[in-house]
C-alpha cells in the first residue's frame, strides 16, 4: 500500500467522488462486501467483470421489479393480439372469410403469441435500461486507470463519498483492512 | 477412461469430451486465468491482421454479396418471371429459401435460451456464435419474403397499421401470421444477442486502444461498468429474455409451419407440421453451428473455448433431431398410407418415386441416416465428420424444403393442372448470394465482435467462483 500515498482532497481540486479499492479474488471481495455492509454504509457497490455469484445476497440488494414489467409488456401484447382483430376485423369492417366466424380465439394464437413474446421482450430491455440508469456514457470511475481492469480481472469494491457515514480515512483503513491490493481516490 | 480413441490433432493440449471421475470437468481448457480470457477473445478483434483465410473468405462473400444485390435489382426492375415459379408452383426457391434460412436461425435460440434456462454451463463457449448466426440467418430469411411478394417497396403493407385507406390485413391469414412471427424473431433475436454482449463489449472499449474504437464500443455498451447492481439486473434481464426466446423457438417454426398446414394441398395439411419443422428447424440450426464452429476455432485459435466437450455435445443434439426426424418421415408415409386416400398417397409415392426422387431419397439419407454416425465416439470427436455431417445435413435439409413445397404443389388434385418446376439461374444466383449474404456479416462478426462471451465463461472458471460459503454464497454447480 505504501506506493499508494493518497493525499485528502483540498476544497479547491476536483471533488471526491468515493474510495476505490481493489481486491485480489473473489473469496476477498466477497468477505470485504460482507463487512462493508456490516458496517452500515449505503452507497457503494462492487464492480466486477462478471456476475459474482452470491454477491448480490452478501450485499443486500434488493429483488429486482424487472419480471413484473416483463409480464406487464406480455401481457399487454397479448391483449393487443386479441383486442385488434376483434376491433377491425370484428366490429369496425366485419369481413367474411371463407365463412370463419368474424373473431375466434384459435385464429388469433399466432398473432397474440409473438406480440406477447415481442413487447415482453421489449419491456425487459427498456427495464433493464431504465433500472439499470444506462446508457450513461460517463461516470466518475472512468477516470481512474486502473478501473479499465473492471471488465478483464479486477475485483473493485466502491464506497461512494454520498454515503452518510463515509470518512475519508476510516473507510480508507477499513478498505485496507480488508485486504485491498490497491486503492484510489475517485474524483467527479 | 484413459484409453478413449480420440483425434490426436485437436486433443494435444486438452480434452474434456468424457466426464472425468475425480473432480469437475473443466469447461476451459489450458490456463484458465481471467486476464488470458479477455487477452484470447480480444486477441481476436485487436490483431493488426486477420488470418489470410479470413480475407479470402471475405472476398468470396462479399462478390456473392455483390451477385445478391445484382439478381435483387434484376428481378425489381423486370418482375417475379425471372424465377422457375409458375402458376402450378407459385412457391418457388424464395419460399424454400426462407423456410430454410428460419430453420439456421433457430439453433442459436435454442443454444442460448434453452440451454441458459436449463443451466448449462457448457453452452458459455457457444453461445454469442450460435447467437450470431441467428440473427444473420433471420436476416437472409426475411429477404425472400419480402422479395417474393413481388412488390417490395409494399411490403409493409403485411403489418397492420391505421392507414386512410381504412383497410387491414386480414388476420386469419398466415401471410399475417408469418409477418408477426418473423418481424418478432428478428427483433428479439437481435436484442438478446445485444443484450448479452453489453458486457463483453465494454472489455473491448476499455482495451481499446484508438479513439474511434473507444467511441464506437463504449456507445454500444451503453457505458456499461460492471456494477454488482447492475450485474443483478442484467442476469435476471437475461434469464427474462432467454425463457420468452424458448417460447420463441417454438412459436417461430409452427407459425412458418402454418403456411402450409393451413392450405388443403395434399403433403402439407398435416397436424404434424408444427412440431416437425420445429425440429428440422433445429436439427439444421446445430448443423450449422457445428460446422461453423469447427472452422472458426482453428481459424481463431479459440479451441480452449470451444472445447470438444462443445462438439461432442453438439454433435448429440444432432444426433437426437436426426432421429426425431427420421421417426416424423416414417410417421408421414405411415399417415399417408393409413388415410387410405389417393390424393393424400400420391405426393409421398411422387417423393420416392415421381420426377424428384432423387431429392426423396436424399432427405432420407442425408437427414436420416447419415448422421446416425454420430452415435460412435470416434465420428462425434473428428473434425472432418463434424463439418461433413454439418454441410451435407444443411443441404438434406434444404432439399427437404424443396421436396415438401415443390413435390406437394407441382401434382394436385387436378392432373391437367400438373406442372413440372424448373428453377432458372437467377433462382440459384440469389440462393448463392445469400450465403454470401450470411458468410459475409459472420466474417465481419468475427472480426470486430466479441466472439465467445467473456464474462459468461469467466463465471465458470475456477477463479471466478466462490471458494467457500459465504451466506449461502456458493452456489451449487450444475451443468456438468
């Protein structure tokens, strides 16, 4: 850690964005996420360049609200599936086909079931977007160089400055604590 | 275990076709390290040159690219005539193209949803590529139909939408029906494989090394970061997307199967049809991955991703459609013979016996009999027989399209309607191009994409999983 030297951010330089350390596997990441949660701290996260499995249950996060905007698109797919034909087909401009009755449920299958599969697919990647506040193309970790590491072998843990109960040295010594490998300041 | 014949050429370095007794099978070959991952894949994408075959294959599609527009443009300017379609066999080579090309596409679903909802961890090699040829092949399928009706600049007059005009297709048609179902697949097809590249492409933007592939790769991973938050929504989005593609992958193929079962021609109004184009639709789609994936893990040394436990594997779901497929073929000559009908006899006798019986036969062959090789070790583990049985149960299964759309429609009821089908140069000029069509965006998505999904496969290496329990942390490991 000793070629880490970090200097506490003066008022005048840009503002601190968080504390980013870096651990070495994934079993340390794992118990350096546990303790930090432990700890009480709200705004952090870990970055990592593929789904730790277990981490989101060590961290606490909250089940996603995805599936039910899945099923609302699927559903509302279905309904349009069903709902359009009766309208034009049905009621607006009743046409006679071969003598097939105006609306039939069985007709309408292979139109409600790829509008269902079609807007619940939608509405996953709108959610997931939306939830997920991307695209973004800019966010403070960029800056730092080590983070490109986040999408090769890096194992980062975050502890954002907007935490209440963030102290630039104390989260700092429980980081290193924690056996971090190396640490950085982030700044906005 | 040890004494397993297999090709010395590609198992020099590692084989993981057989279940090892102690232990787990790795799923990685060779020094599974995170950063030799991404150094590997990206390798690929960030070599200041491609392999020369690379560029040879390149030239080729792309003047069979160049054919395809020319025999496109050739046909708008001069009309449908051009084709051997006449007015007995209005469904010449455009619809047994798309037929065929539907059925390429539908492996890479299968492979990436099915096998994701199922948790199989060895379809991490495999995916993103069979997820690739997916999306190019519903791309070539969606050309036909599209030039088939004749005037293309109305195409979009398939999809219902409020025009002045007031009127609306008619929805107990399949025409709509296929509109529907394959607008969807090439819609879904394409986010899902976006989707589940977001995170491989931000690797590439954050190796990139000039400024425009920074640009480019950092717009199209959406600023992707990593975040465990966002790592938790993205698998859920995932596992979302991939269990409505299952639904998909059976949708796609019955509805194209209605086409047929909806009319009244004998050899096509079969109850049958859904499930049985849903599997031959498979059945060529892993075909196809089989032998593409073969030549590319030698061409981009990537043969520690796309391991022989893949092949192998592969080669079984081929083995299994093959048999299904077998089994359907008996099923409908049985049927045919047990209606007792003469009209519903005569296409399966003109199959085997009529003008076209050498294409009868060759379905039974090349679809049927042939890949039952694959029930021997030796044949599934040998490169040659993989890609072998890749091309030539492709072209059983384009020939079986050909025989279910010409055989049925070229004899009906009416013998002084009878009319034999001859397909012209333009029909095979534009069949070639769109395997350049397909070649040449797989070349391009080799070169440029993230071929293999990092961080899918960095999660099955020993290094990205949880050594011990931490609350429930590890989770169990299925798939092997």
């Amino acid at each position: 850690m000793s070629e880490n030297v970090m200097i506490v951010s003066n008022a005048t330089g840009p503002e601190l964005f968080g504390l980013m350390a870096e651990y070495p596997n994934v079993d340390s990441l794992l118990a350096a996420a546990k303790r930090v949660q432990t700890e009480g701290y709200t705004c952090w996260d870990c970055h990592t360049p593929f789904p730790v499995h277990g981490l989101d249950k060590v961290m606490k996060i909250k089940p996603t609200i995805l599936p039910w905007l899945s099923l609302g698109g699927a559903l509302t797919g279905v309904l349009i599936g069903l709902v359009l034909p009766l309208l034009v087909n049905g009621i607006a401009y009743p046409l006679n086909f071969s003598g097939k009755p105006y609306w039939g449920l069985p007709a309408n299958v292979p139109v409600a079931f790829p509008l269902f599969i079609l807007l619940g697919v939608l509405s996953t990647v709108v959610g997931f977007s939306l939830l997920c506040g991307l695209p973004k193309l800019y966010h403070p970790l960029f800056t730092v160089k080590r983070f490109k590491r986040a999408t090769d072998d890096g194992l980062f843990l975050v502890i954002e400055a907007a935490d209440p109960r963030f102290d630039v040295i104390r989260t700092r010594q429980l980081l290193e604590s924690l056996g971090a490998v190396a640490l950085d300041e982030v700044k906005d | 275990m040890t004494s397993i014949p297999v090709d010395q050429d590609i198992n020099r370095e590692f084989d993981n076709s057989f279940d090892r007794i102690e232990g787990e099978t790795p799923l990685v070959g060779g020094d599974s390290s995170l950063h030799r991952i991404t150094e590997t894949i990206c390798g690929v994408a960030e070599a200041r040159r491609a392999p020369k075959t690379w560029y040879v294959a390149l030239a080729i599609s792309l003047s069979l690219v160049g054919l395809l527009g020319a025999m496109v443009l050739y046909e708008l300017f001069t009309g449908v005539g051009l084709w051997g379609n006449n007015n007995t066999v209005g469904w010449g080579f455009p619809i047994i193209n798309f037929v065929f090309w539907v059925g390429i596409a539908h492996a890479g679903t299968m492979i990436s949803a099915i096998l994701l909802v199922f948790r199989q961890k060895w379809r991490t090699g495999i995916n993103r590529f069979a997820e690739a040829t997916t999306v190019f092949a519903v791309a070539c399928a969606g050309l036909f139909p599209a030039i088939h009706v004749g005037r293309p600049w109305q195409a979009y007059w398939l999809i219902p939408y409020p025009n002045i005009m007031g009127d609306w297709p008619n929805f107990f048609s399949p025409l709509l029906w296929d509109a529907c179902a394959v607008g969807t697949y090439a819609t879904v097809s394409g986010l899902f494989w976006h989707t589940g590249m977001i995170p491989d492409l931000a690797a590439f933007r954050d190796r990139s090394t000039s400024r425009i592939r920074h640009t480019i790769y950092g717009i199209l991973c959406l600023g992707w970061r990593g975040s465990a938050r966002h790592w938790h929504i993205y698998e859920r989005a995932n596992m979302l997307l991939a269990v409505l593609c299952t639904g998909l992958v059976l949708g796609v193929s019955s509805t194209v199967s209605t086409d047929f079962a909806v009319g009244q021609i004998p050899g096509w109004h079969e109850a049958i049809f859904p499930p049985y184009f849903t599997c031959g639709a498979l059945f060529s789609g892993f075909c196809t991955v089989l032998g593409l994936a073969i030549p590319a893990r030698y061409l981009f040394g990537l043969k520690d991703f796309i391991t022989n436990r893949h092949i192998d594997n592969l080669a079984k779901i081929a083995l299994l459609f093959s048999s299904i497929m077998l089994y359907i073929y008996v099923i409908e000559f049985f049927i045919a013979y047990y209606s007792g009908s003469g009209y519903e006899q005569l296409p399966y006798l003109n199959r085997l016996f009529g003008p076209y019986w050498w294409l009868g036969w060759g379905i039974l062959f090349f679809n049927g009999v042939f890949p039952q090789v694959f029930w021997f070790q030796w044949a599934r583990t040998n490169p040659w027989i993989c890609v072998a049985i890749g091309i030539f149960c492709n072209l059983g299964m384009w020939m079986e399209r050909f025989v279910i759309i010409i055989i049925s429609l070229h004899r009906d009821f009416l013998p002084s309607s009878w009319h034999m089908f001859f397909p012209t140069w333009v029909d095979f000029c534009t069949l070639a191009g769109s395997f350049g069509l397909f070649f040449t965006l797989f070349l391009l998505f080799c070169r440029f994409l993230p071929m293999v999904a990092m961080s899918e496969v960095k999660a099955v290496v020993p290094q990205g999983i949880p050594s011990h329990d931490i609350d429930g942390a590890r989770p169990q490991l299925e798939g092997h």
